[in-house]
C-alpha cells in the first residue's frame, strides 16, 4: 500500500533506517521499491564482505604476524588466523547488530568513523606536519583514541538510555567524536614531548620529501 501526504512523511520519519526505501516506495511503487532494495541489500553486502576482508587481513597480518610472532608466520599459519579472525569478525558483528537494533544506520555509521578518525586522524595529521612526533606518540595517540572513543559510546545516551532503558546518560554526546578526537591530539603531542627520539627528527625530512614528491628514498 502506498503511503501519501503527510501519513507518508511521519511514517518515513519515524522508520529511520528505512526511510530510503519507503520514500521509493512512495514515488515510484512497488518497482521502485524493489529497485531501490535490492541496491541497498548489494550496497550492504559488499561494504561488509570488503570491511570483513580487511579486518582479518588487519588481525592476521599486522597483528599477529607483526606483533605476536615477531614476523615469523608462515602462509599456512597466516591462513588460519585469518580464517579465524573472520569468524571472530562476524560474530561480533552479528551480536552488535542485535544489541543495536532500531538505531539508526546513518548514525551508527557516524559512530564508526568517530572510532576510527578517534584513532587513526590524530596519529596520520601528526606524523606528516610534526618532525618531533614520535613513535611512543603515535601509539599513545592510537590507543587513548580508540579506547576513549569506545568508552565514551558506552556512555552515551545510545547505549544508556536506548538500549539499557537508564534514566539519564554519564556521557551527554551521542558521538564522542567532539570529545575523543582533541584528545588523541593532546596525547599524542603529550608523549612525544616527554620521551623524544633523535631519530624522528632525522627521518621527517625524507618522510616530507615522500610525502609531496613521492620518493621512495628513505
């Protein structure tokens, strides 16, 4: 059944995270709908499969290559790590998305990049235009970044108040972005000042230098 005027317009407000789809429905029918879904359910699909991939990629290469087993790792134990990381990947996800059922997906979405800008920005924006940046600091930064972040979603009025039903929220913002973001800066730039290295500041010239002209010196 379509839905017209003002009925259409609280309906698809109040849906959310369906509001694409219903407001298809109410231009073009039943084709437009069937149109607009089954893009968002391929949209849907290759977002996850492409994040599932680079996560495991993530765990198996970076971190238990790198960092657990100090670069020794042969394909067949990388493999399985891997094949393991995905599962692990897509159980959490799965338990997430029950916990988070009826939130909004543009929000949610929102609160994803505040993780990640929380724990990536602060590090990247400093090692290009700081030569004092520091290993230590760049770690430093990273962690508080993503801890602080998840902390802060914990919370917020999302989990406080829509999902546990609390009367009021510990943290007051919906995303921590506003919060998490100058932090990871502030302590970044705190442990680099504290526990300086020589050899940073004679790399950031060549960092530079591959930075604007791509040379791949270093």
């Amino acid at each position: 059944m379509v839905l017209v005027g003002q009925d259409a317009i609280k309906q698809i407000d109040k849906g959310g995270n369906m509001a694409a789809p219903m407001l298809a429905e109410v231009l073009g029918g039943d084709a437009f709908l069937g149109f607009i879904a089954a893009v968002s359910f391929a949209t849907i699909l290759a977002v996850v499969a492409g994040l599932t991939l680079s996560g495991a990629a993530a765990l198996s290469h970076d971190l238990w290559v790198n960092v657990v087993r100090g670069g020794e790792a042969d394909e067949s134990e990388q493999l399985k790590v891997a094949r393991g990381a995905t599962m692990l990947l897509g159980i959490l996800a799965i338990v997430l998305g029950i916990l988070f059922k009826g939130q909004n997906v543009a929000y949610m979405v929102g609160l994803a990049f505040a993780i990640a800008a929380s724990a990536n920005f602060p590090a990247l924006l400093l090692s290009m235009v700081w030569r004092r940046f520091t290993t230590k600091g760049a770690v430093a930064s990273m962690v508080v970044g993503t801890i602080s972040a998840l902390v802060l979603i914990y919370l917020s009025p999302t989990i406080q108040v829509d999902i546990l039903n609390n009367a009021a929220p510990i943290f007051p913002l919906k995303n921590p972005g506003l919060a998490t973001i100058p932090l990871s800066f502030i302590v970044g730039i705190a442990v680099s000042l504290l526990s300086p290295e020589r050899l940073a500041v004679e790399k950031f010239a060549l960092v530079e230098d591959r930075i604007h002209m791509g040379s791949e010196t270093l």
